[in-house]
C-alpha cells in the first residue's frame, strides 16, 4: 500500500509504501450454529451470539462483522443484518468480525456459520372429519419417517401429548412440535381437523306451473361442502342449489358432501296438471286429477271442471279419485274442458285439458 504525504504549507509531496500486517490475537475463531429454514442448506443466524461469547473474556468487546477479511481490515461494506442474517453459501459459510476494544482493533477473526439440519417433519395438513363418525378418533402423525422417530422428542398441542403420533376426536386445530434430541431443532406440524357431514336440508318447490322451479335449503347445522342433483345420484351435479323447468311428478333429491362424507336423499313431488285423460275403462288413466295427489294430502283443494261454454260438469277435493269423463252419468265426447283450482290463502289456477275417447 503506498501513503502520500503533502506539507499543507509548502505543497511538497512525497510517497511511502506501507505493509498493513495483522497482529496476532489471543482471539480464537468462532462457531455459530442455526437450525435449517426450509431445507437443509440455509439457516437465520443472530450474529449477536458472537459478540455475548467474546463478552465472556471482555465485557468491552465490541463486534462488527463483514463478509471478507479485507473488508473488514479496510472497515468497509459492515454486514446491518446481524441479527438475522441468512448465509448465502449452503450449508456452511465463513465471515469475519472486528474485535474492538474501547475502540482499538483487538483483532479480526474469523466466524464460522454452520447450518444443522431441518428436522424431516411433515408438512402442514388439513384432514376431513365426518361428524357421522363422532366418538370415534383419527390418528394423526408428526410425519417423521419411521426409522427416525427415536431421534425426536414430540408435544402435540392442545392435548399435551408426547408421542409421535396420537388418536383424537378433537375437531380442531392441532399442532406438533418435534425437536431434535441432539442438537435441540425444532419444528411445528399443523394439522387442521375440518368438521363435515351428511346435508340436512328442506326443498321448496313451485306447484301447478308450466316450468317449475326447486330450490334446495341445507341446514345452518350442515358443516359440508355440497353439490346438487335431481334424480340422477351419480352424474349432473351442480353447485347452485336451484333448479328450473322441472316436470310435475315425483322426484328424487340428491345431496353430496363434496368432502366425501355421503349422500342424503329425500323425495319431493311437483303438483301438476294433466293435460288429458283417457277414460276407456283400461285401468290406465280412466280419470283426470292432480299429478302427484296421492303424495301428501290435498283435500283442502277445491276442483271445479267446467265445458268450453262454462257450464259446470264436476266438482271435488284434491284427494278424491278424479273425474272420469261423465256428467249424470253419461259419457262426454272427446274435446277441451276446463279446470278451476282453488286453493286457501292463495291463487286460483285456471286452465284446460284434453278428454280423448
């Protein structure tokens, strides 16, 4: 290194060539260990562990650290992140501190950073439990593979538990921290409990329209994840728990868990109106009513058939068998006739329908 000189009152210069040489020092080489982040290779390293250590011997010394040892002859690029600082070479890196005491340079040394080992845990989980299945435990696992297991002490949280691996029916959230017997590493497992079941619901549906609508209502009691279908159990699903343009008739309702925790079902059926009737004495359709009557009872619905000239030819309950075709006991030709629905508390429902002889 070479130092010029200059005489600030004669402008004379003059150079001199320097050798910087480094002192010996008492001062011995430092080892720093952290447990592995993420994998094996890299580690957070509080750099202040070095300074507590060296306090020991001088409670004066103070420690600034850098990356090179030519950084820190020449005090230059001093690392900030001390407290928390990361090493860019895998595994295992050197960098330098500068021993100072009340400001004199006691020596430069070197701090060896060494990486110990992520602990082989588990990764976090989240494990589906079907309520149906109350009391009945699950068993949960720290994930530490079976040839290490008497490696590591366990604590599982809330239960308190010190095994590797508990049964439980708590439906929560537990959690295990596994530490390394030798070198004292720990990790956390998460394992989150998420409660499902079997849909409770309701079904409201349209009567006596032309395109009906079904709407299905899950219970506030339900903790699933639920998919829709009607009348097929295995296929058409849908999310959206409405259904449009539905025939009249019986139907069957399908509920799925989508957590895996079944199927509920339930039978509903459209009230409907038959658009003809064929009464021939065959046994099959010999008299025109309500689809669906035989379902629930509908006596409190008042049915009126009238001719095309509006002449009154029948009347009779929902419940009753239905009209067949006749007014004082003879038969009616083939043609239109129409219909008078009349329910409490709601709208009549007018319409025709088709006799066919």
């Amino acid at each position: 290194m070479v130092a010029k000189i200059e005489n600030i009152e004669t402008g004379c210069i003059s150079y001199s060539e320097l050798t910087i040489s480094v002192s010996e020092s008492s001062l011995q080489p430092l080892t720093l260990t952290s447990c592995a982040t993420n994998d094996d290779s890299f580690a957070i390293f509080d750099l202040t562990e070095a300074e507590i250590i060296l306090q020991q011997t001088n409670a004066n010394f103070t420690l600034t650290f850098y990356l090179t040892q030519n950084n820190a002859l020449t005090e230059t690029e001093a690392l900030t992140n001390v407290t928390n600082f990361e090493n860019s070479s895998p595994s295992e890196q050197t960098i330098y501190a500068r021993v100072e005491n009340s400001g004199l340079c006691e020596g430069i040394i070197p701090v060896n950073l060494k990486v110990l080992p992520a602990v082989p845990i588990g990764k976090d989980q989240a494990i589906t439990y079907c309520l149906e299945n109350l009391p009945a435990p699950i068993q949960l696992s720290s994930g530490i593979p079976e040839e290490e297991k008497n490696n590591y002490t366990y604590l599982w949280q809330p239960s308190e538990k010190t095994t590797e691996s508990i049964q439980t029916s708590e439906i929560t959230t537990h959690t295990v921290t596994v530490t390394n017997i030798e070198n004292g590493c720990s990790t956390i497992r998460t394992i989150k409990i998420i409660p499902s079941s079997k849909a409770d619901f309701s079904v409201v549906n349209d009567n006596f329209q032309t395109n009906n609508t079904v709407q299905i209502i899950v219970s506030n009691e339900s903790k699933g994840d639920y998919e829709f279908s009607i009348d097929n159990q295995f296929s058409n699903y849908q999310d959206t728990p409405i259904f449009e343009n539905i025939a009249s008739g019986t139907h069957t309702i399908y509920v799925k868990d989508k957590n895996g925790c079944g199927i509920t079902t339930k039978k509903i059926v459209i009230l409907g109106i038959r658009k003809f009737f064929t009464p021939n004495n065959d046994g099959f359709n010999d008299y025109w009513n309500i689809i669906g009557k035989e379902s629930q009872d509908i006596s409190s619905i008042k049915i009126s058939i009238y001719n095309r000239f509006g002449k009154l030819l029948s009347s009779f309950n929902g419940n009753s068998r239905g009209w067949d075709g006749t007014y004082n006991g003879k038969e009616l030709p083939s043609d239109d006739y129409w219909y008078l629905i009349e329910r409490k508390g709601e709208k009549n429902i007018k319409g025709n329908f088709t006799l066919k002889r």
